[in-house]
C-alpha cells in the first residue's frame, strides 16, 4: 500500500479494532517461532518503552535497529488520539536505521513478560513484530521490533513533516496529548545519547504550531 503525494493512506479511523487473546497470543506463539536466536531473546525500544518498559531487563545495550526507521505514521484514537482529535502513533517503518535501546528479556517471567508486551503493543494489531539485525557495541545481535502494519485501518503511512506536526500538534487522547509524548520520546532520545535528526526535527516544528496556536 503506497501514499498519495501528501496525503494519508487511510482516513482516521471511526472505529476500534480488537485482537481477541486467542488472536494475540497465536501471533506471539508465531512471532517467538520464527526467532532467529531463540537462546536469547530481545526487544529493541524504539518508542515509550525506553522510559517505560514494565520488566527489569536482564541487560540493556544502547543499539541500532538496522533495515527500519522511526516514523510516527498510524493514526492513535484512544491513548493520544481520540475520533475527534485524532493523534499519530509511531511505529517502525521500513528503509534507513534506528536508534533505540535493547532489552534483554530475562528467563524467570518470561512469559508473563512477553503476555504483558503483547497486550500493550498487540491489542489491535496495528504493528508487525519484526526480527532484525540490531548493531550494539558488544556486537550484532537480533531484536524484536514492532513495524508498522500498513494493511491496518488506522495506518496514515509516512507523512509530510508539515502534517505531521499539524496532526500531533492537536491529537489528544485517555492518556493525554499526542505532543507530550513526542517530548518524553525526545527526552529519552537524549537521554540515553540516541541521535534521531528527523524526530528532532518533527518535534521543532510541533512546538513552532504549539506557539502559533496561543
């Protein structure tokens, strides 16, 4: 599915899709499946979960998601959106690199690690959980992220920069405005020392439309 010249794939959506368990946890059965290192298990942060990923990691490596980009190209109606104030979610789009963190998922818990992970990012299907070559400074090693699904009805896809920041600038939703988490992911991105240009980037211009609007 390709964008128009600078316009969403799809329209925000007027609905919710729900995964049921049964679906969820088939698409985690298949996902751990098909790991390329099954030994050991990781998770690259590319978003939220660098500041907030519910389980103490049994290693954390600053990494590089390698074959994927950060991009916020989903329209979000429920935690930073609504069907009034639509906001953007972000996921991993394919081309280029990421910078993130990685996180060693631990043997003890595991599971209920893995049942938490795929209920907050698998609730409505909106990603791909994706294995990708990651580099990290102790070497190379396979981390699973969470693509963009571009056959879902809320995918917008990669949108100009200009509407973006429009869009964000006023989506608002049950845990708050889509700006504010743009602002922690930067915070985290910087934290951490992770260089992001074009969210950097995105996030400017949102402030510029926040400061037109007062």
């Amino acid at each position: 599915m390709q964008n128009q010249p600078n316009q969403p794939v799809n329209p925000p959506p007027r609905s919710f899709v729900e995964w049921s368990d049964d679906r969820r946890n088939e698409n985690m059965r298949q996902t751990l499946g098909a790991s390329p290192e099954p030994d050991q298990l990781w998770v690259f942060a590319a978003g939220s979960l660098i500041w907030d990923p519910r389980f103490e990691p049994l290693e954390t490596r600053t990494a590089t998601y390698l074959g994927y980009r950060r991009a916020f190209s989903f329209w979000t109606i429920r935690a930073r959106g609504s069907f009034e104030r639509p906001g953007l979610g972000l996921a991993l789009e394919p081309g280029g690199e990421c910078t993130g963190l990685a996180f060693r998922v631990p043997e003890t818990g595991r599971d209920e690690i893995l049942d938490a992970l795929w209920r907050r990012e698998m609730s409505g299907g909106v990603y791909v959980p994706t294995w990708a070559e990651t580099e990290t400074k102790a070497g190379t090693i396979h981390t699973l992220g969470f693509a963009a699904n571009p056959d879902h009805q809320n995918y917008a896809g990669v949108l100009p920069l200009e509407m973006s920041a429009k869009i964000i600038a006023k989506g608002e939703g049950t845990r708050g405005a889509c700006h504010e988490y743009l602002t922690l992911l930067i915070e985290a991105l910087d934290r951490y020392s992770l260089e992001d240009r074009e969210t950097l980037a995105l996030h400017e211009r949102v402030q510029q439309e926040l400061g037109n609007r007062t």
